[in-house]
C-alpha cells in the first residue's frame, strides 16, 4: 500500500511539471510538495521496516539466550547427576588404595567391585542451538559482547575439550586395564577380576593408584565446569532480566 502511494505522488510530481495554464513557479512548488510527500513517505517506510526488523532481531537473540539458557542447564545437571553415579567408582578406589598402603587388604571387597576397574564415563552435550544460530550468522545479535564471547568460547572451546579428555583418558584407561591388569589376574564365576591376589606387581599396585588419582581429577574438574556453566547462566539470566 505504501509503495502504491509512493508511485502515486511521484506520478503526481511528474504532471505537475506538464501542466498547461500553469505558471512555473506553481508547478515548482507542487513538484516539490509531491517529492517532500514521497521523501516522508519512504522514510517512514524505511523507518518502519527497520523497527520490524530490529523488533524480529531482538526477538531472536531473546529466544536463542531462553534456550541457550536451557541447554546449559541441562548440561550441567547430566553432569552433577553422572558425577553421584560414578562416585562409587571413585570410592572403591580410593578405599582398595587405602588398603593397600595400610596393608589390610578386604579382600572379598576388591575382588567383588573389581568391575569398577573398567566403569567408564564418557560426556556428551547438545550444541544443535548454538551451532544453528552461529551458521546463521546470528551471534552478532547478541548485544552484550562479552557475554556473546562467553557463550562461544563455552560451546566451542570449553565443553569440545571436556568431552576430547574424558574420550581420551577412557579410551587409555581401557588400555592399561587390557595391559597390565585384565590379561594378568584371573576371571571370577561374575566376571569379575580376581585382582586381590596379585597386588605385589608393581604394575598393578601402580594401575590402581594412578586411575584412582586421575578419575578424582576429572571428578574435581567437572566440579569446576559446572561451577562455571552456572555462573554463565547467571549471567544470561542478567541479560534476560529474569
């Protein structure tokens, strides 16, 4: 409609110049009352198309930090809930290396839970959101920088690196148990590794302090990560004003 008006007064400002009987400094004057009514209109045009586009913009970056919000809510939960699980991991090492240095080894204990020697835990989070408005070229409607910054360096560096060192360190863990436990101590009726008898293998002995050393270092530093993933959704929760 406002194109149709547009094309109507410059119509009408090219007539005024034709008009017969008229003198020029009227034609004049009416060729550029139709050239201020097409210039206010198209500036109001513009205007209002610019709003819209901002007031869609806005709406976009709100609803993409709603569910940023949300993912990493998720994320950081999935991690609390899988660090509770795997606790009894870390507790039977912690309590088979005590026993060890102590020398009153619980046999039956160690033997029963040696499972424990192969549980693994992997991590994994949904980045679809974050991926998806990146490709889109959306991350500039985010207004506050430093939170944009935040966000990027948490999805693309922060939790990309979590997941590379749990797979990693797994996949390692796996292999020393293959090498230096599993094809030495012999299977129980469970399945499980007789290991109780064979902790004078320096090997062994060695195994069970490490990987009990460095699953208590992953635990310490998911506890890190989810300390930091909440402060960020304080942050988007500031931004929201919620």
């Amino acid at each position: 409609m406002a194109e149709e008006k547009i094309i109507k007064h410059a119509g009408d400002a090219a007539r005024a110049l034709l008009k017969r009987n008229t003198s020029w400094k009227e034609k004049i004057r009416e060729f550029f009352f139709e050239i201020f009514i097409i210039v206010i209109a198209v500036s109001i045009t513009l205007w209002f198309h610019n709003w819209n586009d901002r007031l869609h913009e806005r709406r976009l970056a709100k609803d993409f930090l709603t569910g940023i919000r949300e993912d990493l809510k998720i994320t950081a939960d999935k991690i609390e809930v899988d660090s509770g699980r795997y606790q009894h991991t870390l507790d039977y090492y912690n309590t088979i290396w005590t026993q060890i240095k102590e020398n009153r080894v619980d046999k039956l204990y160690m033997d029963s839970a040696s499972g424990n020697l192969t549980n693994m835990l992997g991590f994994s989070f949904d980045n679809s959101r974050f991926e998806s408005f990146k490709s889109s070229g959306n991350l500039r409607l985010i207004e506050n920088q430093p939170l944009m910054q935040d966000i990027t360096r948490m999805f693309t560096v922060t939790l990309p690196d979590r997941v590379a060192s749990d797979r990693i360190i797994f996949e390692e863990r796996r292999s020393a148990y293959i090498t230096y436990i599993g094809t030495k101590t012999p299977i129980g009726p469970e399945g499980n590794s007789q290991i109780s008898g064979y902790l004078n293998d320096p090997a062994i002995r060695f195994q069970i302090m490490w990987q009990g050393f460095l699953l208590n270092e992953i635990r310490d530093q998911k506890t890190v990560l989810v300390g930091d993933i909440r402060r960020l959704i304080g942050k988007i929760d500031k931004e929201l004003g919620e």
